[in-house]
C-alpha cells in the first residue's frame, strides 16, 4: 500500500526544496510531484528576513525562533 505525506516548504535562493521525514527509510524510492501555490504573497523564510534587515538596529534582532511545522506571520 502507498504512504504519502504532505508538507509546505519554500524554494531557497539557489533554487533547493528540501524534504525532510523520518517516515520512510533510508534508500526508499519515493515519487515527488511539486505543485507551486499561486500565491504572489508566499516568500520563503530567507526572504522574510532579507527584507527586515534594513529595519533592524541590532542584526541580532534578525534571529527568530518558531516551532517545528509553524507558520510564519509575515506581519510580524
């Protein structure tokens, strides 16, 4: 039987998706079909911070940290 999981994550910079799971063992054939959301508001966490950078007076303040599988509020 097939096992499938779901999960959002951003394409980075240089164009990377990662996937990470500890479902499935190491060296299972997996297929993987992309599907990009239509959604012009969706930015990736790098950049998010990239574009608070200017706003912050203390890079430290760049630094944010969220739980595992959280949404990031891009309000904040």
């Amino acid at each position: 039987m097939a096992q499938a999981i779901r999960q959002t994550t951003f394409v980075q910079s240089d164009g990377t998706i990662t996937i990470k799971t500890p479902q499935f063992p190491q060296g299972a054939k997996v297929e993987v079909i992309i599907i990009l959301e239509d959604n012009s508001q969706t930015w990736s966490a790098e950049t998010l911070a990239m574009e608070r950078l200017p706003q912050l007076e203390n890079p430290s303040q760049l630094i944010t940290i969220i739980e595992a599988n959280s949404e990031i509020d891009e309000n904040e």
